[in-house]
C-alpha cells in the first residue's frame, strides 16, 4: 500500500505568502507562475502538481472571495 502524503499549510504573515505542499518539495520540481501571482510546484515525469504558493495572500480577499488555481485536488480521508 502506498504511503499517504499530508497536505502541508505555512502561511508567512510578514510576505503575506500562503505554501500548501503536498508531501516533501524536491530540488526536481518544476515550478511556473500563473497570471495571478501564484506559483505552481509539480513533478516533471508525471506531471502532478506537488504544491503551490499564493503571493499577497490577505490582500487578495480585499479584491474578491476566490482564487483560482489551474488544477484540482482530490481529499481523502
């Protein structure tokens, strides 16, 4: 049976930067930012996202209610 990875929060007030990791981020990881100033980390063979950070993160909720990001995540328990 496979391992489960935890989804891993950090936000960091003083960068106002909000990290959602998806197990442990390798040095292997490609990352790319989107239009809206978030940053995508994936892995390069399968292509599944590993993680993501949203830059200005409280002062986008003054601007609107939602972010969106350009994949999905399936939570299980």
């Amino acid at each position: 049976m496979k391992a489960k990875k935890k989804l891993n929060f950090y936000y960091d007030k003083g960068a106002d930067v909000l990290y959602v990791s998806n197990g442990k981020p390798s040095a292997k990881d490609e990352t790319f930012e989107t239009e809206d100033e978030v940053v995508v980390r994936k892995n390069p063979k399968t292509g599944e996202v590993k993680g993501f950070t949203i830059l200005h993160f409280l002062k986008r909720g003054a601007k609107g209610p939602t972010v969106t990001l350009p994949f999905q995540f399936s939570f299980q328990q």
